[in-house]
C-alpha cells in the first residue's frame, strides 16, 4: 500500500465520518469533530438556525413591550440567553426565550446566546412552561392550559405537577378550574377584563349563563371581586320567600257556621268567626253606630 493510497484512505474514513456527523439524523453533539456545539454549551447561534418551540405555551406578546425590548437588545445586545436543543446538524430548536428571540428578530441582528440541551418533546414543554411562568409572566388561562397540556402530555398527577413546577397543589387546582369557564369567560380573563379573583368567583356558579350574566355586569359596572362574590352567594342562596303558615287558619266546622248564621238573625247583624285547627277562635260581631249598639247589648242582656 503505498502512502498516497493511505492518505485518501483515511481522507476517505473522514469524510465517511463527516458525513455521519452532519446527519440530522445522526448528529446530536460531537464538537470536536463535526464543529459543531455540544449539548449543555454556551454559545452564539445564527438565529435563521433557531426553529420555533411548537409546545410554547404563551400565545400573546405585546408588541410595545417587544419593541422595547428590542431596542433595549440594539443597545446592550441579549444579557440573558435563551435556551435551545440541538435537532441535527447546524439545526436547533427553541425551549424557552421566544420574547427575547422575537425582540432580537426585530432588532435586526443576526446571532443570540443561547444554552445548548438535549431535551425530549415532554422536558421541553415543562423547560418551557416553568421559564414563562417565572419569567414572563403568561396570562392565567395561558398557565391554565400549560398546566393542562403538562398532566395529558405527560401523564401527570396534580401532586407530580406541583413537585415539577414549584407551585402548591391548590394553586394547581385553582388555575385547572379556569379551563371549566365559558369562553366568552376565558377570554375576558386573557384579555385582562376580569382578574383570576372574578374568575375564580364565577366559577362557583354551576349555571354558565348565570355566568354570562355577571361577566357582563363586571365589565359594564367595573365591580370589584368582594362585590362578584357578593352577588355570586346572592345567586346561589337566594333570599326564602316569608311565606310563614298562620296558626289562625280559619278552619270553621258546619255546626259552628249555622250557630253564627243563628246568632246573625237574632241580632240583625253581621258575625264573623275565626277558628284555628286546635279550637281557639273568635267571634267579631258588627255595628254600624253607637244605636245599634246599644240595641245588641240589649238583645245580648248585657247591662
């Protein structure tokens, strides 16, 4: 074999090897090789080579915030980097970061620090929701539905959540409960309408139209949560209708209606009987003037 021939031997070796490396599918952190980044470095990426997190949970930006961002990001550059995971060769996917990403896309430059992991599809979803929710401060139905997405996606308990995320079990259960409202409710909620107190008020009515009802008086009549529960327990407990049984119930058996009719004749006069159903009653007998009274004190033998 002669030297040359070895030469595009091992040539031939290493570019075998390259190629392997450079493999998407292959590729996954050999820097000293390939020339690419290792897993768990710190480092400067292109950002066209940063796809987006698909399992990013925040949905809405703000676009003056962004911008502000992105000027504070002309001056300083990015103070803190955002994190990613190695796809392939030269190919990296978001975990947690897209404000800062996105305020770097408008503030024209073309690289970002970033942390390098290797993380599967339910270590970036919970990577992602934590950063947001210490960080970036999403929206409750937005940390409803994260929360949501963690416990289906990736079988979890209420308690396993709460051990991951570094919030009380109730916590957990109270923002869960959010995603029962109407969506007319969780809209309001997102859009900043009502806070998490009015929603979690409204959540204690069972009827979603009653529901409706009082979001609408929240908006139009600026109520604050004390008053929403206020009127929540008015609606659950509506006052009892004072419909209290008399005890004189004018229960007047045959025999005593016959004696009165009676005693009508031979006074001339007008009686009236009210009896209750233990016995007890009372006999009204009327006058028209103070004759006529005298006149039944004398039929009566009453001096």
């Amino acid at each position: 074999m002669t030297a040359s021939s070895g030469k595009s031997k091992k040539r031939a070796l290493g570019r075998g090897l390259e190629a392997i490396l450079q493999s998407p599918d292959t590729d996954i952190t050999s820097a000293d090789i390939s020339g690419n980044y290792v897993a768990g470095a710190t480092a400067e990426i292109a950002l066209e080579k940063i796809e987006a997190n698909p399992f990013q949970p925040r949905t809405e930006f703000d676009d003056m915030a962004l911008r502000e961002l992105a000027a504070s990001i002309k001056k300083q550059g990015v103070i803190q980097p955002v994190t990613v995971r190695k796809l392939g060769y030269d190919k990296y996917q978001l975990i947690s970061g897209e404000r800062r990403l996105r305020a770097s896309k408008l503030a024209g430059i073309e690289t970002i620090p970033v942390f390098i992991r290797v993380a599967n599809d339910e270590q970036m979803l919970e990577m992602a929701l934590v950063e947001n929710i210490h960080r970036e401060n999403l929206n409750a139905v937005e940390v409803a539905i994260s929360y949501q997405r963690l416990i289906e996606e990736c079988d979890l308990t209420q308690e396993q959540l709460s051990d991951r995320v570094g919030k009380s079990r109730s916590t957990i259960t109270n923002f869960l409960r959010l995603l029962k409202l109407p969506p007319e409710v969780q809209v309001a909620l997102r859009d900043g309408h009502i806070s998490m107190g009015h929603a979690r008020a409204l959540i204690n009515l069972e009827n979603p139209e009653q529901q409706l009802i009082i979001l609408q008086q929240i908006v139009e009549e600026e109520l604050n949560v004390r008053q929403v529960e206020a009127l929540v327990r008015t609606v659950n407990n509506p006052p009892q209708e004072t419909t209290t049984k008399s005890k004189q119930k004018n229960v007047v058996p045959e025999h005593h209606k016959q004696k009165v009719k009676q005693l009508e004749q031979h006074l001339n006069t007008k009686i009236t009987i009210k009896r209750d159903s233990s016995g007890k009653g009372s006999l009204l007998i009327g006058f028209s003037d103070d004759f006529t009274f005298d006149k039944l004190m004398d039929k009566l033998s009453i001096d």
